[in-house]
C-alpha cells in the first residue's frame, strides 16, 4: 500500500495513516536472511584480495626457500616452520599461555587506568594540561632500552610485564577518550543541564557513551601493540612466554621455530582484534542501526523529510 | 493569570549585543511565539530562561523571581541521544528527576500512539525520519510536566511539507492539553497558526517590535475561510519584519506578470 502525506487532508490522517502501515508490515517487513547473506557476500569480497596475497606470498616464499639453494637454518620454507611448530607444540602451547596472560593483565590495567584519569582529565582541564606533556613523552621512550630497566627494577614476575604492556596500549585509548569526551553535542549537554542535570551526571549520560565510538577506535589500535609489548618484556627477561622462547630459539640458530613463535603472536594478535570488533558491535548496537529505516524495503511510507 | 514575566531583559556577549532589552509575559494556557530572522538572539533568550547563561533583566515566574525548574525545553536540533532507544530519549527527563527507569517507562508508554510512535518505542533513533524524531523529542520534552514549555524552532529542520503537517500535528494535541507555550521560529506561518499571541524580534540586538494577538477560533486548520484570515494576519507580519512592498503604480515602467 502506498502511502504518501496528503496535503489537502489534517495531518493527523497523515500521521495516522502513516503509522497503521508501519504498525502492520513496518519493523517485521525486513526480512532479516536476505540482510544476512548480503552481509556474508561483502564479507567474503572484503577479505578475499587479503587472502589471496597472503597466499601468494606463502607461495613464492615456499619455492624461493626450496629452489633458491637456501639453507634452512637461514630462511626456513613456510612448511618447514609449520611442520615444527606441529612437533613442537607442547613447547610452543607452554609458553604461548604466558604471554596471554601478561597481554591481558597489562591490557585490563591499561583500560581501567586510561577510563579512571581520562575522566579525572575531563573533570580537571589544569590536570590534562599537567598530563598531557608527560604522556605524549612516554611514548617517545625507546621499548629496547625501557624494557631491560623495567626488569631490572621489578624483576621477572608479571608486574613488569603488566606496566610494558600498559605503557604501549594506554596512550591511544586515553587520547581517543578524552577526545570522545570534548566530541559530545552542545545542545545533548544543554539540554541535560535544563532538565537539571549535574555534572556528574551529564558525563554518565551523555560524554561517556559519546566517547564510545572513539574509544573503541583507540581499543583497535591499542590491542595490536600489546601482544607485541608483552613480548618484548619476556625477550628482556622472564622464565617462560613467547618473548624468551624467541630467543633461546634464536640463540639454538633455529629461525623455524623463532617463525613459529611470530606467527603464534600474530594469530593472538588478530583474535585479539577480533574480540575488539566483536565487543564494539556488540557494546555499540544503534551503529548497526545507522542505514537501516524501519518500514519495508527500507522506504519510508510517508512524505515526511529524511535526516 | 501571568505565568512567566520578563521585563527588559538584556544580554551582550562580549561586545556583540544581542538582546536588547527584551519584556514579554505568557499567561496560563496561553501558546506564544517569539518571532524573529536567524541571529536575531532567540535561541540565546531560551538559555538565559533556562539558566545556561546569565543577563540583566527581571525574569519572573508566577509573581516570584525565575528559580530553575520551571521549564521543559527542546533544543533547536532534535538532540535525540544517538545511543538511547526512542522510549529510553523519552524517559531522559523524569530519570534525571530520579525516577526509575522502569517507573518512567509506564509513565511515558502510553503516549507513543498520540505522539504518532506507537512501535517505534524500541527502535533507535537513527532508525525514524526527520518528523518522528521531532515527536519523539516533543514526547520528551512534555512527559517531564513542567509549568512550561520552551520550543526552540522544532521543526526548522525538516522539509516544508513535513513541517506542514507536523505544524497540524502539533496544533492538534495541543488543543487536547493547552500546555502553557513559549515557541521561538522564524516561520511566519507556523507562528499564526499555533499562537494567541506573537512577539516579532527586530534583527540583532533584538527588541520586540511588535505584539500581534491571533484572534483565530481553533482548529485552525479545518476551514478555507480561517486560512484567508491567517494569511492576512501572515502579510501584515511580513510587512513588520521586512518593510512594506513598494506598490505597483509608483513603479510604472515595471512589468507586470499576472
Ligand atoms: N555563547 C556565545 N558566545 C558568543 N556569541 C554567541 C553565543 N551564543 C550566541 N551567540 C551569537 O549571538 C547571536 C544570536 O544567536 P542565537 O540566539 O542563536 O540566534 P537565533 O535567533 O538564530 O536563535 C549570534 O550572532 C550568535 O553568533
Ligand atoms: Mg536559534
């Protein structure tokens, strides 16, 4: 039924026809399989050229290792590294769940401390001027010459391995907020401070949840340095996790497994990503929103002006 | 009976003076329209009504100087929250009150069908057009039952057949509950036909030029007969706020076209 403003009529015959249509085939006129397998071919177009050269690569690596009168012990093929990774994956397993832990402690600690001092920064403009300086220098410190030190002082527990990862993740995650913070709409902000609102409560209900899409912009970023920042912690001193198995493996001259242990890392580093995209979809559902109108087709049964 | 008083109200920021001395009143019941061009200040009197910022001047409300909660207020832009579902937008006002969410839920339901929601309560939204987000931030702004309403050009945004029928809309429910009304717009039209009384703003610094009372029986909206008397009321405004036309035969080498 097509259903379009009638300008010769109230608008209350406009505005009621308008919902009876959408009351009745609106919001369920969508059907949901078709949205889905449209989803999945885009997601299989989208990742495809990534695959293939990713494949390609493998490949031309597999034959040059082969047929380039390469010793193993210096470019091992990939189906070397992988069939000793297979052999090895006792080791490898022992010293992979480490490295997690370190990665997801210092992570955890990294986002409490950017939410706590980015909403102090945000209550406090002199406390960012006095922080920001600081925080932009952290992250000109060299991790080679930091991480030894920060052994040196806390020794080969998790404490330094926690303050490693937080030193390379919290930087991105803290800027994204306090910027998502200043992001907030003037009149969301007017508006709650008409209805009475507090500062306090302005920041709960309107800066944070503005913040969101920031943050978790940072959170993507953050995530891909902390696996990376875990491991150069073990690499500087720790009794097991991938950081010290690299290097024994190097110090043995067996790059196979030192490739078996990067390759490891980057797969933790792409769950770990993922996870971040998952929880973002999950944390932030009116984006999925966002393109989508109710009404069937996504055509709006009215006259009425679109945003 | 006046409800809300203000008397020579001023406000200059920095050397920009934008309101320059302001006095109007709004009787209990009454719908009232502040009308004035883009820049003239209206938006700028909402947010000293509302306390957002200060000026001089006496603002008065039922005989008492203004204290802070008297109003319900609708920004100029819809300001629905991107990220709360339209029955979550509508409750806002009474949970910053300290109502429950689940209390103000109930309280608000109800008037989805009214508003012209009714199943949208859980859609999000970016999901609704420009109209429905209007009502559903009209919805907001009422359900909070202050003494007063402030609506700040709600439907400058839309298009002009949207706005026509929500002006109707608007029109409609207001009858059904007489909310004591203050609308700022720059739409002469929308003005005549919602208001009993329009203040006209000069340009800035803005000071009332005018008072126009709108004698119209309601609905306004029903009768041809009624539209002649609105359009009247229309061009004697136009002829305020931009000077009446230069008549046809002080100009006879121009060509007519009717
Ligand atoms: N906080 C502010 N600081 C400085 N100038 C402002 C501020 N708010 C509004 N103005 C200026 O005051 C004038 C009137 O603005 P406003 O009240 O928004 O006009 P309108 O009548 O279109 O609602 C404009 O020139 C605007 O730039
Ligand atoms: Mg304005």
């Amino acid at each position: 039924m097509a259903v379009w403003y009638d300008p010769l009529r109230g608008g209350e015959g406009a505005s009621s026809r308008e919902l009876s249509t959408i009351g009745e085939s609106g919001r369920d006129g969508q059907s949901p399989p078709q949205g889905e397998r449209l989803a999945f071919t885009r997601t299989f177009a989208n990742f495809f050229p990534a695959a293939l050269a990713f494949a390609l690569l493998l490949t031309a690596w597999e034959l040059y290792a082969r047929f380039g009168g390469i010793a193993p012990t210096v470019l091992p093929a990939p189906s070397r590294v992988l069939a000793q990774a297979w052999e090895n994956r006792a080791a490898l397993a022992d010293n992979t769940l480490p490295t997690i832990r370190a990665t997801l402690a210092g992570f955890a600690f990294s986002l409490v401390a950017a939410f706590i001092l980015s909403a102090l920064v945000d209550f406090l403009a002199p406390l960012r001027r006095a922080l920001f300086p600081l925080l932009i220098a952290s992250q000109t410190l060299p991790l080679v010459a930091i991480a030894p030190l920060v052994v040196l002082w806390f020794g080969f527990g998790l404490l330094p391995k926690i303050l490693l990862v937080a030193l390379v993740t919290f930087f991105p995650m803290m800027v994204a907020l306090v910027e998502g913070y200043a992001a907030t709409s003037t009149e969301i902000s007017q508006l709650l401070a008409a209805m009475g609102a507090g500062r306090w409560r302005i920041f709960w209900l309107a800066r944070l949840p503005s913040a969101l899409p920031y943050f978790f912009a940072g959170l993507r970023i953050s995530i891909t340095y902390a696996v990376v920042g875990a491991i150069f912690a073990e690499y500087a001193g720790a009794a097991k996790g991938l950081g010290i198995y690299m290097l024994s493996a190097k110090n043995n001259f067996r790059p196979d497994l030192v490739l078996a242990a990067v390759a490891v890392s980057s797969a933790l580093t792409l769950v770990l990503f993922g996870l971040a995209v998952l929880v973002q979809r999950l944390a932030m559902p009116w984006e999925n929103a966002k393109g989508e109108r109710a009404g069937p087709g996504g055509n709006r049964p009215s006259g009425e002006g679109r945003r | 009976m006046k409800r809300l008083e203000l008397r020579d109200l001023r406000k200059s920021f920095g050397a920009l003076e934008v309101l320059a001395g302001i006095s109007l009143h709004v009787a209990a019941g009454e719908f009232v329209s502040i009308l004035g061009p883009s820049g003239a200040g209206k938006s700028t009197l909402f947010q000293l009504l509302t306390g957002a910022i200060r000026g001089e001047g006496e603002m008065r409300f039922d005989g008492a100087p203004l204290d802070g909660a008297r109003f319900a207020f609708m920004p100029q832009r819809d300001a629905l929250m991107p990220w709360r579902r339209i029955i979550d937008n509508a409750t806002l006002g009474l949970e910053v009150q300290g109502m429950k969410r689940s209390e103000a839920r109930e309280r608000v339901a109800p008037l989805f069908a009214e508003f012209g929601l009714a199943g949208f309560e859980r859609a999000w939204p970016a999901e609704l057009s420009g109209g429905m987000r209007q009502r559903a931030a009209l919805l907001r702004t009422v359900v909070q039952q202050r003494d007063m309403l402030l609506l700040d050009e709600p439907f400058g945004a839309l298009d002009a057949l949207t706005r026509a029928a929500m002006q109707r809309w608007l029109e409609t429910i207001w009858r059904s509950h007489r909310w004591t009304a203050l609308l700022i717009t720059h739409d002469v039209r929308e003005a005549v036909l919602l208001s009993d009384r329009i203040y006209v703003l000069s340009e800035r610094p803005a000071r009332i030029v005018r008072e126009v009372a709108v004698p119209l029986p309601r609905p306004r909206t029903e009768s041809h007969e009624l539209a002649r008397e609105a359009a009247a009321i229309e061009a004697d405004i136009l002829d305020t706020l931009l000077g009446r036309p230069v008549p046809i035969n002080e100009h006879p080498m121009e060509n007519r076209n009717d």
